[in-house]
C-alpha cells in the first residue's frame, strides 16, 4: 500500500501540527516528517507527503526523502492536488490517499483509490505511535459481533470498492 498525503491539508487540520505551522512552515513540515517516520517504522508502508512547491525552501529539490518517507514539492505554478490526483491515477488501488480536500477525495475514489480524511489518519497514527511506545498491550474492545443463528434480516453488504477501501484503512 502506498500513503499519498496532502501535506498542508494535513498539517492544518491538525491541532499540535498547525500551531508549529504558524510560527514557521519549516517547522510544521519537520514535524510531521517526524511523526510519519515514526509511523513507518511500526507499519512499514510506502508513504510519500506532497506540498505545495511555492512554499518549498530554496534550497530543497522537488523530491527528498528523510528517514523513509519521499517528500515532492509540486513545480513552479502548479498545486501539489494535481501532483496529488496523479499520483492516485497512476498508482489506483493500491493507492491511500490522505486529504479533507473534497475535490482530491472525489478524483481519487474515481480512480480506485482508497481515502481517509486528515483528522481520521492523524487519529490513526497517534493511535500507533502509543501502541509502539506501551509494546501493544491495550485491552481488545469486544463490543463487536455476537456470533448468533438467528436470522436478522437481509444481509447488508457494503459494495466491493466500500469492502476494500475498508480494508486498506484498517491497515493503518
């Protein structure tokens, strides 16, 4: 699975990460490189944050990578969402785009790809970072499905791009 973020949707949406971002845009980026190298070490997936070139500093190149995680600033003139949508066309299911932006999420779903919203994704790598720090040992949550042969009904089944955009968030 590759991660695909949109890197100042994400840092915005966040609350400890958008007030670094307002002192600096430097420090809000390091910042969350950190927290999503952290995040690749537990779960080990591909994961590539996109930013918007005209904020980019000087002397950085278009396309970085620190600690595991691929950094792209988008050209001179052009946004990182259209870096962003093509990356989710040419990558399609194996693609998990992270962004609040509706126009990304619409393009991307259109295109096979599975997408998770800033906050829910933050939530998620929060979750890991303190499952990677308390070795794992948090209690199961066994509020979940009774196995039972009473009949309830028709079933429900979500429809199959539902069932694997499912399973690729359930990966995090």
């Amino acid at each position: 699975m590759h991660i695909i973020i949109d890197g100042y949707n994400l840092i915005r949406q966040s609350g400890s990460l958008s007030d670094l971002d307002s002192q600096t845009l430097q420090l809000g980026r390091d910042a969350l490189v950190e927290k999503l190298a952290a995040y690749k070490r537990l779960k080990r997936h591909r994961i590539t944050v996109v930013f918007d070139g005209t904020n980019a500093p000087s002397f950085s190149q278009r396309r970085e990578s620190f600690k595991g995680i691929e950094i792209k600033f988008s050209r001179n003139g052009e946004l990182a969402d259209t870096v962003i949508k093509r990356m989710a066309a040419r990558e399609r299911e194996m693609a998990l785009i992270v962004s609040s932006d509706l126009d990304i999420v619409h393009y991307a779903e259109t295109r096979g790809a599975a997408t998770v919203s800033s906050s829910i994704f933050e939530q998620k790598i929060s979750m890991a970072a303190f499952m990677g720090k308390s070795g794992g040992k948090m209690e199961e949550d066994n509020s979940g499905w009774i196995p039972t042969t009473k009949k309830k009904g028709p079933s429900r089944r979500l429809s199959k791009k539902d069932r694997r955009s499912k399973v690729k968030i359930r990966k995090l």
